[in-house]
C-alpha cells in the first residue's frame, strides 16, 4: 500500500513534466532524426573539408548553450514573477535578447579559430583559417537569428499558457538548433567550396566583415549608458557567460574530434549517423532540463545546497531517467526505421543497434544526473548564477560525454 501510494503521489507531482517533457523530448528525438539524415547525405563535404564534423558538433552545441541558458533565464524570471513579454530597453527580455546577439558573434568567432587550430594540430588537413572562421561565424549567427525566433516564441506561449517552460525548452531549442544548424553550416560550406579557388578574396572580405560587426555590437553594448539607474544585464550576461561558454567550446570541440577521428567507419553503418544527432541532442536536453529545473528550485529557496543530493534532487534525478529510458527507445526504433526507409541500417541489427542505444543511454543518463547537481549547486557556492552557468557546462560535458560513451559502446558491439 505504501508503494503504491508512493508511486502514485511520484507520478501525480510530476504529471506535468512528464506529460510536456516526453511531449517536447519525442518531438525533438523526430527532429533530429530528421538532422541525422541530412548529416547522413553531406558525406561529400564532410571528407573534403577537413574537421566538418568538428564545426558541426561544436556549433550546434554553442546554439543550444546560448540559448539554452537564455530559455532557462526566463524561465526562472517567470517563476519570480519578473518576466514581461516586452521589447523595451532594460526589459527582461530585451537583455536576454542582447546578450544572446552578442553571445552569438563572440561565440562563432572563437569556435572558428579555436577549432581550425584544433583540426590543424590533429592534422585532419588543411584547410584556410579564413575559409573555417567564415562557415563558423555566418552559419552560426543564421541559424542563431533562427533560434532567438524559436526562444521568444516558447516565452511567448509559455507566458501566456502559464506552462513551466523549464520542461520543455531546453529539449526543443537543442532540436530546433540541430536542425537549423547543419543546413546552415553546409550552405556556407558550398559557398566556399564553389569559391575558394577563384574568389578567396570574396571569403577573406566578408569574414573581415563579419568580425568587424562582432567588435562593433560588443562595443556598443559595453560603452552604452546605464538607463534609470538599472544594472546592464546584458553586458553581466555576456561578461560572465563568456568564459564558461569558452570552456565549453572547447569540449564540444573535443567531442567534435571524437566523431572525426570515425567518421570514415561511421558512414559504413548509416544508421549511426542518422542518429547521432538525435543521441547527443537528448543527453543535451535532458541535462537542461534537469539543470533548468534544479535552478529556478535554487532561486526559490525549494532546493538546499547541500554537499550530497537530498531527497527533492534524488526525485529529479528518478524523473530523468524515467524520461530517458522512453525517449532513448524512441530514438533507436526511429533511427532503424529512418535507415530502412534511405537504404538499410548496415551491418547491424535491429536488437544490437538498441543494445547499443540503451546501453550508451542510461549510462550517459547517470553521469548527468550527477553532474547537474554538483555544477548548479557550485553556481550558487561561488556567488554565480546557476542559470548562466549550469546548462552550457552541463550541455557541452554532456556532449563530450555522450560521445565518448556512444562511440566506445559502438566500438565494443559494432566496428
């Protein structure tokens, strides 16, 4: 009796997060399957530019940092009765706004360097600086313009539907973000492809172009006068997310090396392609869910910092493998369907393919949890706000991780 009213009291608390959760995570995990087909046809500029699939993985996990964490700040200013769906100057949302803009260049400009220095040292090939920084640079700010569409319309919505968005952005700005990204990506991968033999000059120019608006908007935004008295929240956004968001580049662009260094084996066996994406997207997800959750819980004083998780942690933690588990199914009998339907799964079946899926899954699944925690509660040890720094670190070690932990499950069952 006591079970049963244990469980039934468990699910009728969180009826909401599952029933929006699993809502946004399946239409996510269908999204990216979607992502993981595209991926699956660029074979040709994935192998002759080299460290494609570093810029891939690293800008679409840059996407759902800064954005991400820009869902998570309003939804915590909902929870505190702070938010307005208004455009003025010194607005929630105009800051959020902002900051997200200016984010955006510096972002896509450090990923270009950073990661063509990386493709360089590893000695993926060779490829012009200008011609990398450019692809990272205009592919990321078109697919970010995208998702700060994407972010207002869930505040939007969520605003005015009174829903937690805490459950559902996290999940749909990391699908919407694979899915605008690559396109992007490769659109400005053609460009250079058809134009660096002839007209290089034209690329060098427009990067120059493009670095010149990024030092001009972050001028702008740090030179600006203060209105009423009012601290400039975009310029704290953006002074104490940039190194963070650093840091997390770099291990997106570590994961990013992980999946270069097989990509040749990978495209063997489609089916892990196609749902690569969809893999990473959800442990990205989940994180941000679980670290959007355990933030706004921390702002208002519902969670304790305390050294091991309490009771009120351990239920999330519970609530995020309950979610897993069905998403993660979802994603394997998807991605089969979705390689039957363009040619075949390759060598590998139905069952081992889910093996590999629920294996990597739940493992991936446990170190997030545990992660999400102990990264929020440090926010809060150090003076820092949790909702800044909790899903771009969470999110991007999640990458790494997720990788990691996928590419040794298929190397120990499949290659």
């Amino acid at each position: 009796m006591g079970s049963s009213k244990f469980v039934s009291g468990f699910f009728g608390r969180n009826k909401a997060v599952f029933v929006m959760g699993l809502t946004a995570l399946c239409i996510a995990a269908t999204a990216d399957l979607f992502a993981g087909m595209f991926l699956g046809t660029m074979e040709e500029y994935i192998l002759l530019i080299p460290g494609m699939m570093v810029l891939v993985y690293s800008a679409i996990g840059m996407r759902g940092n800064i954005f991400g964490a820009m869902g998570s700040r309003l939804g915590t200013a909902m929870h505190m009765g702070t938010f307005k769906m208004s455009f003025k100057q010194g607005s929630v949302l105009r800051m959020n706004i902002e900051s997200a803009i200016g984010l955006s260049f510096l972002i896509s400009l450090a990923m270009g360097v950073i990661g063509w220095a990386v493709v360089t040292i590893f000695n993926f090939g060779s490829v012009n600086i200008s011609s990398f920084v450019f692809i990272s640079m205009l592919g990321g700010l078109m697919a970010g313009f995208v998702l700060l569409g994407v972010n207002l319309a869930i505040a939007r919505t969520g605003f005015k539907r009174n829903w937690d968005v805490d459950n559902i952005t996290a999940p749909l700005i990391a699908a919407a973000g694979d899915i605008v990204t690559m396109p992007m990506l490769f659109i400005c991968a053609w460009f250079v492809l058809h134009s660096q033999e002839k007209f290089q000059y034209v690329i060098d120019i427009l990067t120059l172009l493009l670095i010149l608006a990024t030092v001009v908007f972050l001028v702008i935004i740090f030179t600006r006068k203060i209105l009423l008295g009012r601290k400039d929240e975009a310029r704290r956004i953006i002074v104490q997310s940039t190194p963070i968001l650093i840091m997390c580049l770099i291990l997106d662009i570590i994961a990013g090396v992980i999946i270069e260094s097989r990509t040749p084996e990978l495209f063997v066996v489609p089916v892990l392609i196609i749902l690569m994406p969809a893999f990473l997207n959800e442990g990205n997800a989940l994180s941000g869910m679980l670290t959007s959750r355990l933030s706004s819980m921390l702002h208002l004083g519902t969670l304790r910092v305390s050294r091991f998780p309490g009771w009120e942690a351990a239920e999330n933690f519970l609530i995020t493998y309950i979610l897993a588990a069905v998403t993660y199914a979802f994603i394997g009998v998807i991605s089969f369907i979705a390689a039957m339907a363009i040619g075949g799964p390759g060598e590998i079946g139905f069952l081992k393919l889910m093996g590999v899926v629920m294996i990597a899954g739940m493992l991936t699944t446990t170190i997030l949890n545990i992660l999400s925690y102990y990264v929020a509660v440090t926010a809060v040890r150090f003076d820092l706000d949790p909702d800044d720094h909790s899903i771009p670190l969470t999110s991007s070690s999640m990458d790494l991780i997720g990788a990691a932990v996928l590419m040794n499950v298929i190397i120990l069952l499949v290659l």
